[in-house]
C-alpha cells in the first residue's frame, strides 16, 4: 500500500479529500485515474491520495479518513464495498461519498447518477450536491444499492446445448482404449474372429471361445454409450417461492415461478414483481410495493447488484429511506 503525501491549494472549496485509488482501477484505466487525481488536487483545498493493494487495506484508509470527505476512484465493486463498510461501522448518516467511475463494471454507477466521464465525475465531486438515497439492508447486513434478482443470470445463455460448457467444468471424457481387433474391424469385433474384418463372427470362433457373445455385448456397451442426460443450470428454470411485502403474502409456494425482482422505488420503498410460470396463455406479472420483503422457500441463489449470493433458504431486505449520500451533478 502507498500513501501519496497530502496537497494543500487554496480553492474555493473548503473541502479535505481523502481519494482512494481502488486497485482494479489502477490496472483497468491508469490514464482516466490519473485525469481525475489531477482534477481533485486542482480543485479541492486539501487532497490526500491513498492506494490500497487490496480490501483489507481499502477499509482500513476509509477508517482513518478523520475529517476528510471520502472520494472513491473505482467500479461498482468498489463502491459497494465502501458503502458496506459504512454501513457496519454505522456511519452514513453522517458520510456524504464521492465517486469517480473507474473500471470494468459501470452499470451501478450510472443507474445512479454518476458522470461517467473522468473528468465530468470529478468536477461532480467538487462542485456537486449530495442527494440522500434509499438503501436495502438484508437481514445479514448486506447493503443492496440498486436490484435484487431471484434466480441470477445463468452461467451460460440460455437454448446453448449442455456441450458448451464454461472451462471450468468441462464434460468428464472416457479415456481411450486401444483396438480390440484389426483396423477396419468394427469395435465388438475380436482378435482371431475370422469375420471380423466385415463385422460377423464364425460359428467355429464362438466354439472356440464360449465367452465370446457376453463379451461382444459388453464391447457393444462401451462404443455405444447411452446419450448424457441434459444438464440442469444451477439458478435456472422455475422455483417454488414465498413471497411476502410487508407481511401480505404476494406468491405462494404452491405457485411456480420463473423470477423475482426488486427495484427501487417511491421513497423508502421497493417495487417488488414476480413473473409466475406460464401454462398455456402467458400470465401477467404480480407488482406490489412495500418496505419490507421477504423470500422463502428452496433454496435459491440471488443477484444484488454486482453480486451473487446464496444459496439460502430465506431472506428478508428492508428499504432504509435516504440511509446514505452521494455526491451528484447539481440539477
């Protein structure tokens, strides 16, 4: 980790940055970095830059910021991570964040707000307004910034054949036997079988050799193998789900369905639809709008924001009105 020394300039505005340099930033786009560093330190009365090689350092610059207002250089990860650690350490009532996006994942950022612009993000910072938002905090403390959604993306697009798998698990292969007979014999063909190279066994071989049709059967088995059953995607496909907002059952276990979302949406709330399985006519979205949701059922692996979690049995996430700030464009 490195600590650029601190820049003192007057300004006028009265604001102490502390600008951390998120590690996947550095890496991804160096040159829109060191444009919004050098926007900051002109602009800002007083600028300390940190560069933290990993998260556990990243949390400890944002506990020592003092005074200072906290400026982020990154992506979505990363302001998700400074959120959450606000949050735990209880302090975004009080925090206004900046952030300058930076990185591979972006589309957070701008569902907020954000310039994505290098330069027009860091003239938010210095000459923006802070607006309170609403966040989600689940029942494990998670913060959720945008939307959840119950299943998650599949790994791989959907109507792809089980053959196109991702690398990582790969079809097992059944490892290769040398010939059982002459080239140009079929596999259940055997050494010695005088009609092998067309296919047929003699009736004097099958004498000879009395284990010899048990065998074949067996050979026929293995150079034939039964086709691979479909491979079933982790998270894909309907699931049988509870689904309550504010204590009223929208969705029922006895109902398939095929996904839940929740958005934001009218402040301090959450918009809430699930899409139930179609048989026959296609069926309508179920909407409903509340401040506490909850899901229940089997278990099942969900989307918030950048994040896949899970899987659980059951979650609840509670709209917290305008629980923290971010710097934004004035209107």
């Amino acid at each position: 980790m490195a600590e650029v020394a601190t820049s003192a300039r007057s300004s006028a505005t009265p604001d102490q940055l502390l600008v951390v340099i998120d590690p996947v930033a550095r890496r991804t786009d160096g040159e829109s970095v060191r444009i919004a560093k050098d926007v900051l330190r002109a602009g800002a009365a007083h600028t300390k830059v940190c560069l933290p090689d990993d998260p556990e350092e990243f949390a400890r610059m944002l506990e020592r910021r003092g005074s200072r207002r906290p400026v982020v250089i990154g992506d979505d990860r990363s302001l998700l991570r400074t959120v959450a650690l606000l949050h735990r350490g209880r302090e975004l009532a009080g925090c206004a964040l900046s952030l300058v996006p930076v990185g591979p994942e972006l589309e957070l950022c701008r569902s907020l707000g954000v310039p994505s612009g290098a330069v027009a993000a860091a003239r938010a910072v210095l000459d923006g307004v802070e607006r309170r938002l609403d966040l989600m905090v689940d029942d494990s403390d998670g913060v959720v910034l945008g939307a959840v959604g119950i299943p998650p993306l599949p790994p791989r697009a959907a109507g792809s054949s089980p053959a196109q798998r991702s690398p990582r698990s790969p079809r097992p292969q059944r490892p290769s036997r040398p010939p059982l007979a002459s080239p140009g014999s079929p596999p259940w063909a055997l050494p010695g079988d005088a009609g092998a190279a067309d296919g047929r066994t003699s009736d004097g071989a099958a004498a000879r050799l009395p284990w010899l049709r048990t065998c074949q059967s067996f050979v026929r088995t293995l150079a034939h193998p039964r086709p691979a059953r479909g491979v079933s995607v982790p998270g894909g496909g309907p699931a049988r789900l509870r689904v309550e907002v504010d204590g009223v059952t929208l969705v029922d276990l006895d109902q398939p369905v095929e996904g839940v979302s929740l958005t934001p949406g009218a402040p301090g709330t959450a918009e809430v639809e699930v899409r139930p399985v179609s048989v026959g006519a296609a069926a309508s979205p179920l909407t409903a709008r509340g401040r506490t949701v909850t899901v229940s059922g089997a278990h099942f692996r969900y989307r918030a924001d950048a994040v896949e979690s899970g899987p659980v049995g059951t979650r609840t996430w509670t709209v917290r009105e305008g629980a923290w700030g971010l710097t934004l464009p004035a209107r």
